[in-house]
C-alpha cells in the first residue's frame, strides 16, 4: 500500500483545493447577487455603497457648486445639453437618449405614496431620490437627467450617491460615478468662516464613510470652474489638502495623486474663449496645486471638459473634435488607474469627530426616509419568503427535497471534476443549482431555516429590511394595537431574558467542557 500513499495524498490535496474552488464560486455568486447593477439608477446610502458592483470602474467626482458636476456626469452618460438661439428666452434644456425615448412607455402612474407621512420630513430632509429604494428605477422621464442640475448658487446634491452609467450611451463602456455636494456651500461663504468649515466638515464626513463602504476608487476627477480667471477655489485647495490626509496610509502615502485628474468645466466647442493661452493656464494650475498642496509630489493632468451644444451654431469639426479629447484623455485614464484602496482612510479625530456623529445621524434617517418608500415592496419580498418556508416545510415531500438536493448535487461533483481535469474555470450553473436544491431539505432543526433567514436578509438589506418593518409597525400596527403589543413585551420580557440566560450558560458549559484542560505542572507555572 506504502507505493500508492503519494497518489492517494495527491488525490486528496487535488479534491480539497477543488472544494475550496467551489466555495469560492458560491461566495462570488452570493456577492454578486447582492449588488446593486442596475444602471442609470441612483443609490446613495450607505448600504448601497457596500453593495456597489465591484467589476466596474470607479469615477468619483468633487468640485465647487456650480461647477457642472452633475452635468458632465449627465453628458457621460448619454443625455444631450442643447440650448436654441432663436428661442425668446434663451436656456439650455436637456435631450432624452434615442434608446431611453424608444424604451419610454407611452403611460405610466405615479406610485401611491406611503400612508400616515410620518418620516416625510426625513425624506426632505435627506433629499432621498425616488430611484433609491429597493425597487430602483431609473429617472421619472426619459427626457429627465439621472442627476439633478440647476443654475444658481446652491448646491442641487444634497448627498454623495453613485450611479452605473454607460459612457456616453455606449453599452459595452459602463462604469461607476459617484456625485458629491458641492463643497463651498453655504453660497460662497469664505473657507475661514464657521459656516464653510461646517459644510466642508459634513460633507467629508459622508464622502469618508461612503469611500470606505465602497472599499476601492479607480479615479478622482476635481473639476475647476474658472478657466478664464484659472483661479482654483480655495474650497478646492482644502478638499485637495483633504484627499492627501485621508489617503496618507494608502500605498507609499503619495500613491493617491496618480489616481487624481483636474477638469475644467464648461469648455464648450460654441465658446472658443476658453481656448486662448489653455496650455499656459495647464501649467500654471499644475505648479499652483503642487505649491499649496504639500503632499502632492507630481504634475497632476489637467483636461478640458464641456458638452452642451447650441441648435444650427455652425460648430467646425476641428472644435469638436478639440471638446471630444478630454472626455476621451478622461476614459483612457480611468480604464489604466488601478484600485486605490479606500479602507485605510485615517478616521476623524478630535473636533472633527462631531461631523462623522452628524453624517451617521442623517445616514439614519435616510435609511428611514427610504424605507417609507420602499416598504410596500420590501414587504412582499418578505411575505413572498414566508410563503416559501411555509411550502418548504409542509408541502414539498422530504424524500422528494433528499432526492432532488442528492441528484443536483451529483452533477455539480461531476461538473467540479469534469473543469478541473480539464483546467477550465469552476462552473457556476451547476453550483447554483445544487444549493438552490440543498435549501429546499427541510431538516430536524432550526438550523436550516435560520441559514435561509440570513441569505434573505443579506439579500434584501439588513437595513432595509429592519426600517422597512419598523415603519410598517408605526404606520399599520402601532395606531392600531400598540398597547397590546407592548403589554405581552412586558409580560414575556421576564421569561425571554431566563430562556436567553440559560442558553448562555449552557454555551459557557459546552465551551468549558471543550477546553482541554492543563497539566498540573503547566497550571502551577501558570
């Protein structure tokens, strides 16, 4: 037998790392499942972000208010900025997509707002988007941008969110954006003042939270405004000076500047203003940000960026084309920046530590805000589940659910053995299907039931899952029998906390009996 022990070792060793595979690919599949991939959608709290779609790429995007943040990510993704010079009253408006009006339904209702508005006041507060729930759906017209824009002084993003967008329309390019506030507001408060601090102060509170969520970026794009003056906000010199000091412990701790691309905004092919000396002015704001960002070691790249057009302005190809080279220098620079690793950002401290309770605070009532939209259907999710464990258990025969899980099972090991033989990739379809085939045996314990309770919640969201519920007892229940409710809390309160401390007890009694106990000399050295 002593010849073949090497074989049988080898066999063995080939048969763990093949499981491993398998538990890797269900683990992926699981992942994927519960991220958010819809497009042209947005999600902006702090549970969507750690459920973003970690494949893409990721642009995220700061700057000053007014400086045409949610425009250029609007004209990323595919809607069109056009203004009419023969209008009386002259205004750019925005163009639907040819697909999204070929797609547009000819009809379509309102959905019925959620009875008894008592977290409305949330909702407004938190400027929560109708696309962010657990239904998301993408902007109420077709003809509507996914990101709000408006001329004037205040900023139209009231919170950081993220949305899937297909460059330019172009279905095969998709990537992440992520908006921000502008971070001067109030309207062009000085940096010194306490109001511009404050908001400074929150909005990065909430972008570090988000960032950390997310786990990874690809790029930072800073959009300057001011391409005539080439001026650069000193809101954006505190936000640059931010970047450097939140993403010290990240790589070399310089690593982050080769992340960062400068923009300025609002050079469309109609104006050829902003063309005079825009070399020069390129230079100069490179050596401006490297004087006065001190850990900034390099010439960061500086683009032009505009988009918006006017009807029949005779615009020569050679301008256009001139417009078309900074979206294009911006793609090619998202697609060769490799992953810069958000999870190492250096936590607040001190004062700062209140702007991270306030952010942690308004995420809360966000979550709130969206779950009083979104509940009605996280609701039927959860019936529908319900539904499932009560046909589990009583419905589908058990030797029906062995022989089904056994038979699924035996085709996933030969799928597993087939792939390895051949060097090719675990497959997943067979995987799916066995543990689909494995969740319907209805076992001797609770064991199995909490198991699929956990792979719903993850699912769905535990966060939307536990304010979902609660506003449907505030809004349904509690009106209704909520002194009931909490006179049987009273009563089983006594008997739940015995049940739970004898559970605890026996956990310690098994953990005790479990630990090997040491030697009488090891206890006397101890």
């Amino acid at each position: 037998a002593a010849p073949h022990r090497p074989s049988a070792m080898s066999d063995a060793a080939e048969l763990k790392s093949m499981l491993w595979k398998a538990a890797a690919a269900i683990h992926d599949m699981g992942d994927a499942a519960c991220q958010q991939k819809q497009r042209d959608t947005l999600f902006s709290t702090l549970e969507d972000f750690g459920r973003a779609d970690p494949s893409l790429k990721r642009l995220l995007v700061i700057g000053c208010t007014g400086a045409g943040k949610s425009t250029l990510l609007n004209l990323m993704a595919g809607w069109t900025y056009v203004g009419d010079v023969d209008a009386s009253d002259f205004d750019f408006t925005w163009v639907a997509r040819p697909e999204a009006e070929e797609s547009a339904p000819a009809s379509a209702e309102a959905p019925e707002p959620p009875p008894a508005a008592a977290d409305d006041d949330l909702a407004d507060a938190c400027d929560v988007p109708a696309a962010a729930g657990a239904e998301p759906t993408a902007s109420a017209s077709p003809s509507e941008p996914l990101f709000k824009t408006a001329a004037g002084g205040d900023s139209v993003t009231k919170r950081s969110a993220f949305a899937n967008l297909c460059w330019f329309g172009d279905s095969s390019k998709v990537f992440t954006a992520i908006d921000t506030p502008g971070h001067d507001d109030p309207n062009g408060a000085d940096i010194d003042s306490p109001e511009a601090r404050e908001a400074i102060g929150e909005m990065a509170a909430d972008l570090h939270n988000k960032l950390r969520a997310l786990g990874h970026i690809n790029a930072i794009l800073v959009i300057h405004n001011d391409v005539h003056s080439n001026r650069l906000n000193p809101a954006t010199y505190t936000i640059l000076k931010m970047i450097g000091e939140k993403f010290a412990a990240a790589g070399d701790g310089h690593s982050v500047w080769r992340h960062v691309i400068v923009a300025y905004s609002k050079c469309n092919a109609h104006d050829f203003s902003w063309q005079a000396a825009i070399g020069k002015k390129k230079k100069d704001l490179q050596a401006a940000i490297r004087a006065k960002v001190p850990s900034c070691d390099m010439d960061l790249p500086v683009i032009t960026l505009g988009g918006a057009k006017i009807k029949n302005s005779g615009v020569s190809a050679s301008s256009l084309d001139k417009e078309k080279e900074g979206f294009d220098a911006l793609w090619s620079f998202l697609q060769s920046a490799g992953h810069l690793d958000c999870t190492k950002l250096r936590p607040f401290e001190g004062a700062d530590v209140k702007w991270e309770k306030m952010v942690k605070a308004k995420d809360r009532a966000e979550a709130q805000a969206r779950a009083s939209l979104v509940y009605a259907a996280v609701l039927a999710k959860v019936a529908g589940f319900l539904v499932f464990l009560f046909w589990r258990a009583y419905m589908l025969p058990r030797f029906l659910a062995f022989m089904l899980a056994s038979a699924m099972a035996a085709y996933a090991v030969h799928a597993l053995v087939k792939a390895s033989a051949a060097g090719d990739e675990i497959p997943r379809t067979p995987l799916f299907g066995a543990v689909l085939a494995v969740l319907m045996v209805n076992v001797h314990t609770i064991a199995d039931e909490l198991l699929i309770l956990l792979l719903f919640v993850k699912f769905v969201g535990l966060d939307t899952v536990s304010y979902s519920l609660k506003h449907f007892y505030s809004v349904w229940i509690e009106p209704q029998a909520g002194p009931y409710v909490q006179l049987a809390i009273d009563k089983a309160g006594p008997q739940c906390r015995a049940v739970l401390d004898v559970a605890k007890a026996q956990i310690r009694g098994l953990g005790a009996a479990a630990t090997p106990k040491p030697s009488a000399e090891k206890a006397k050295t101890m």
